[in-house]
C-alpha cells in the first residue's frame, strides 16, 4: 500500500542569497533539532503537511528543502512551524517570490540532488553563490 504524498510549502528564505548562507543559518538555529519559524495562521491544510517539507527560494528559485515536523501554538496565539534545522539541496527550479508561505503539491515539488551532493559543501562558497543564482546547482 503506497502512502499518500504530502502536501509542501513554500516560502522566501528572506537574505539568504545561497545556499551556503541558509545552510549555516538553518543549522546554527537547529542546535537541538528544531527550528520554529512563526506565521500568523495555522494552515487550513497543516495536516497534511507534517511530513512534508518546506521549500526554500533563493534568487526566485526552489533551491533546498526543510522537513515539517508539526505545527505548534505560539504563545502569542501565532503558529509556529517547527522544521529539521537542514537544508536538502533540491532541483533548481523557477519560482517566483511571495509574501509569507504558499502551498505546493507534491506532484509539482522538485527532486533531492541526491548522492553526489556532498562536494557542494566543500565549493567555495561564492562559487556556490554563483552556481545557485544561475540556476545550475
């Protein structure tokens, strides 16, 4: 029995202008595993969700992804969406920017890189700016 595919997210990883750069953002935050980024509302969909990820937009491209673990309240009566502090690098893939979070459909959420991946992080990181913004890593 196949598992239904989870719904993903996407959102603007606002001044990361690489990969490298959210990389160590996401990992410098996640020290004890979790990351909590804040939204006004729950998702009427956020069910669906957890086990999805978080795609991230670097220079109007779908460049990496964040698993969902849950949704929480916040204390301010926001809602936090708690993420895996890891960016995987994904298929570059157009997108244009938005405010906030947008839903994306399993069907239209681009591919891991996968193996091979790790000689991104030993590239300059410039170079790896640079690779990102032409939309070739």
């Amino acid at each position: 029995m196949s598992e239904t595919p989870k719904l993903n997210m996407t959102k603007v990883a606002f001044g990361c202008d690489n990969l490298p750069l959210l990389q160590s953002r996401l990992s410098a935050r996640g020290a004890v595993g979790e990351i909590f980024l804040t939204t006004r509302y729950l998702p009427k969909r956020h069910a669906e969700m957890v086990g999805g990820s978080l795609y991230w937009i670097i220079a109007h491209r779908l460049m990496a992804r964040s698993p969902i673990i849950r949704f929480d309240p916040a204390p301010d009566g926001r809602t936090e969406i708690v993420i895996a502090p890891r960016a995987i690098p994904v298929v570059s893939t157009p997108k244009r920017a938005h405010q906030g979070w947008r839903y994306l459909e399993a069907a239209d959420a681009p591919a891991d890189l996968g193996a091979g991946t790790e000689a991104l992080a030993e590239m300059p990181r410039a170079m790896l700016g640079d690779l990102t913004k032409l939309g070739l890593v």
